[in-house]
C-alpha cells in the first residue's frame, strides 16, 4: 500500500529497469547534483555575468522599457521567471519580444518563437551565433570576449 506509492514515485518510470542498484544511484546522484547546480543562478556556467548586456535586476517590464527606443537587434538577457533559465528580450521590426534560454548538460539553448537554437557551452556562443539578428554593443561582438578591462 503506502510503501509501494512512495517507491514507484522515487522511480524514473516503467522504461528503466535496475541492473545493478550501486551504479544506478551513484549515476542518479551525479545527474541530482548536477540538477541542483543548474537551478543556481550564480553557480550556472556564468560567462554572461558582468557582459554589458545581462542585467541581473531587469524584468520583462523593464527591458521592454529599455529597449522600445533602442536600434533593432539591441537585446538584454535577464534572469527568468522560471528557475534556473535566463530570458533574451530583443528589440525587431515589431516591438520588443522575449524568449525563454534554458540550460542542460549540453548546454544554452533559446527558444525564439517556433524556433529552437542548437546547444551552445556558454551563453555568449549563443548569442553569437544570432547574430546578424542580435546586434552586439559595440567591441562586444564576434570576438572571443574573455577580457575583462
């Protein structure tokens, strides 16, 4: 009865069988551990912290706000609503739009619209590989962006 609930909720599902109950959770701790590393925004591969674009205290309200006069392509990223993921607001042709980025083991990705990016390791890559569609502040583009000065 109430054994038998508890176990089937701390199982993965019925695909997943046990081989070998010692590597199983020594691989379940691994992906937990990394789960929890990822809904941490401090701790999350944080390449885009101190960019001149991420704005760590800017809402949706208030990119929109900063970014209706801006030249098209100008963009901020942001911390999300949803935990763990970051949001791009972008200036187009339309207005100001925003979109989810949403980190896993493999990486960044952006779901802009009814389009999905490929997965990049740092945020910067991602954005990178938007451009023409994101313009970069100036000296802030293509290059590799590691110095800090």
């Amino acid at each position: 009865g109430h054994c038998a609930a508890i176990e089937k909720k701390s199982s993965p599902g019925p695909a997943h069988r046990r081989p070998c109950r010692l590597v199983r959770s020594s691989r379940r701790a691994k992906h937990a551990a990394r789960a929890r590393r990822g809904e941490q925004h401090a701790k999350m591969a944080g390449d885009y912290e101190g960019q001149p674009w991420f704005d760590r205290g800017a809402t949706r309200v208030s990119a929109e706000q900063k970014l209706r006069a801006a030249p098209k392509g100008h963009f901020i990223v942001r911390p999300s609503s949803k935990p763990g993921c970051l949001a791009l607001s972008v200036k187009d042709q339309t207005g100001v739009i925003h979109a989810v980025m949403t980190h896993s083991a493999l990486g960044w990705q952006v779901n802009l619209g009814d389009t999905v990016s490929s997965k990049f390791p740092t945020v910067l890559q991602l954005l990178q590989s938007l451009q023409p569609y994101l313009q970069f502040p100036a000296g802030q583009g293509g290059g590799g962006g590691g110095d800090d000065e």
